[in-house]
C-alpha cells in the first residue's frame, strides 16, 4: 500500500500515514520471523478463539440465557470446528435437559387464527334468507 493511497483512504496527513506503513512494515518482518512452533502456537490461540466464539453463537441461537454457565457444563475438548465454521461434539439439547432453566422455554406458535372463511359467507346467506322470510310473513 502507498503512502498516497493510504492518505485518501483514511483521510489522514502525510506523516501518520508514513507511521503506519513504517508499523505495518514492522510487524510484516516481525511476522515472517517467527519460528515454526510460534505459528503453529499462534494457530492454536486463532482456532481456540474461533471455536469460542463459535459455541457461544450455538447457545445465543439455542435460547441460552447465561453463557458461561452453559460453557462450563459443555466438555470443551470433544468439541471441534469444521472448516466450514460447524461444530462437531456440542450437545446442547442434552445440556437443555439437565438444567433447562439456562434456556428459554421453547413456545409452539400456533400457526393461523382459526377464521374460516367460508363460515362468514354461509352466516351471511343465512341471515339473509332469514331476513327475507321474516319479510314473507307479513
């Protein structure tokens, strides 16, 4: 990245923007050299956070309500991450069962209103023909 283009996209002055390239060059060299334990190390750390992140999101969507709670009841290590971002090992539905009152209680939506709407045209006609009968008699 240029000094100039670093410049338009921050709107920043000339000397900042010369500062983080110098720091950005300083951490490329710090970076490349690191040993192989230390990126593999460095690897660990990412996946680990990733995983965290991901089983927090499972239990926010699953209706947890305390989050470390539900964490300290899961068995971390048979918990894995796919590439895809999945998880591999994480029963909530059995955590659910053991101490449901961590979770929202899960309410059945009862799908439409119950109106009819051929009853209304039948009560319609029918009200109309008593009408008109009503009117006969006289």
């Amino acid at each position: 990245m240029t000094k100039e283009r670093l410049m338009e996209l921050g709107n920043m002055t000339e000397e900042n923007a010369v500062l983080i390239l110098q720091e950005l060059e300083k951490e490329k060299t710090e970076n490349s050299q690191l040993t192989d334990s230390e990126r593999e190390e460095l690897q660990q750390e990412y996946d680990e956070k990733l995983k965290m992140i991901a089983i927090g999101y499972a239990i926010r969507m699953a209706g947890g309500k305390n989050e470390r709670a539900i964490l300290a009841l899961i068995d971390m290590d048979n918990v894995q991450i796919r590439e895809d971002g999945s998880l591999v090992g994480l029963d909530l539905d059995k955590v659910r069962q053991e101490v449901p009152y961590l979770f929202e209680k899960v309410e059945k939506k009862i799908q439409g209103t119950g109106f009819r709407s051929g009853a209304s045209k039948d009560k319609k006609e029918e009200t109309a023909k008593k009408f008109k009968d009503a009117l006969l008699r006289r």
